[in-house]
C-alpha cells in the first residue's frame, strides 16, 4: 500500500512539474513590449487582441501591451498619457485629430519607414489613395488607415410619429433632412430648454463642414481650429 502511495505521489509531482514548466514555456519573455491605445465595443476588443496574439506569434521578441478605453472619454485619456509622459506607441486616431498631433510633433513620421519598406514588400496601392492622403500631413505620412466604413442613419419611429414627419427614405435631400429635424426639435415641457433633438453626430462633425467646402483649421495656425 505504502509503495502504491509512493508511486502516485511520485506521478503527480512529476505531472505538477510538467505544468509548471510548460506555463514557463507559454510565457515567452519579449525583448520589447509596445503599448497599443484604442477604443471600441466589446467586438472590436475581441478583434484587437486577435490582430495582436497573431503579431506576436510571428514576432516573438515583441510584445504588445493593450490600453482600452470608451470612445467617448479616449482623448482626454490619450491627452492625459502624453502630458504624463506615457504616452502609447501605437494608437487610434480620428482623422481630423492626426493634424494638430502631428503639428507638435507629437506622432513618429512615418515616411522614412514607409519608403524603406517600399522596397521590401509594403504595397501602398493596397490603401485608397484618398485615405493615405487624409493621414498626410506636409508631404508626410503620419499614419495608416486601420478601418474606413460608411456612415447610416438611426431614427427613433416613435418620435417620428409622434411628430407626424415621415420616415427617411430614398427621397430625402439635405433640405428633407433639415426640415424634419427642426420639427424633431422640442421644448416638451416649455421651460425654455431643449428636451428632444431632431439630429446629433456623435463625433464625426467635421465631414458636414467639409462637405459644405467648410475649413476647420486654421491655415497659418494648423492646430487652432
């Protein structure tokens, strides 16, 4: 009995160590780890760390270092890093963000690396022209484009009945939609403040005023809207 109790104990210790030693294998140490700043849903988040378990697989000496946070509260965050001094590496920007950034030398210039690779096997034809141009800035590329998708319109149905404004179809131009947003727009409760908004843009107002032939930073100041 004793010897049968001696042979599991032994059995177990030696499968204790091939865990052990297979956990110290998983965890490869990496000669550099990046911090990598993004926002997004849980989806995206899924995506992200994807994207990065693939990179790292293939570059075993880098390691990547992930920093989500809520879309609405990302640039103070990223503001907040940079003033600290630690700021991320690698990060999300809007587009209409990358200007001022880049105005103070806050981002990497991106050309010599993107010449060099030229020769390699980085294809810029890969990107539409008008995304590299966006993330141009004085003759330079400060970024690459990671997604590029077009814009739909949500409506809430039951306002629109409540309004009596019909619902948007193929028939609207800017004139329909202006139109129906101020009979959108309600004081309820007559207190002189709004209560209902007939139209909100969550972050991408710039593309209105560029739409419109508008400017939004200044020419002999770039980073002073």
């Amino acid at each position: 009995m004793k010897i049968k109790c001696s042979i599991i104990v032994k059995t177990i210790f030696i499968f204790l160590m091939i865990i052990c030693i297979a956990g110290c294998i998983k965890k490869e140490k990496r000669d550099v780890t990046l911090t990598y700043a993004f926002w997004g849903d849980p989806e995206e988040l899924k995506l992200v760390k994807d994207t990065v378990a693939k990179f790292e697989n293939l570059n075993k000496d880098i390691g990547i270092k992930l920093l989500h946070t809520e879309h609405g509260h990302y640039n103070e965050k990223l503001q907040t890093l940079m003033v600290g001094g630690t700021a991320p590496d690698i990060m999300y920007l809007m587009d209409f963000d990358l200007y001022s950034y880049a105005n103070k030398n806050t981002l990497l210039n991106l050309q010599p690396l993107v010449d060099r690779d030229k020769a390699r096997d980085l294809d810029m034809s890969d990107f539409f022209k008008v995304l590299i141009d966006t993330y141009t800035y004085k003759g330079n590329i400060y970024a690459l484009p990671r997604s590029w998708n077009p814009f739909v319109l949500y409506y809430n149905k039951d306002l629109f009945d409540k309004s009596g404004v019909s619902y948007p179809d193929g028939t609207w131009t800017w004139i329909t939609f202006l139109n129906a947003a101020k009979k959108l727009t309600k004081d309820t409760d007559q207190d002189g403040f709004l209560d209902e908004f007939g139209f909100h843009v969550p972050g991408e107002w710039p593309l209105f005023v560029w739409q419109n032939k508008g400017k939004i930073f200044n020419k002999t100041r770039p980073d002073v809207l």
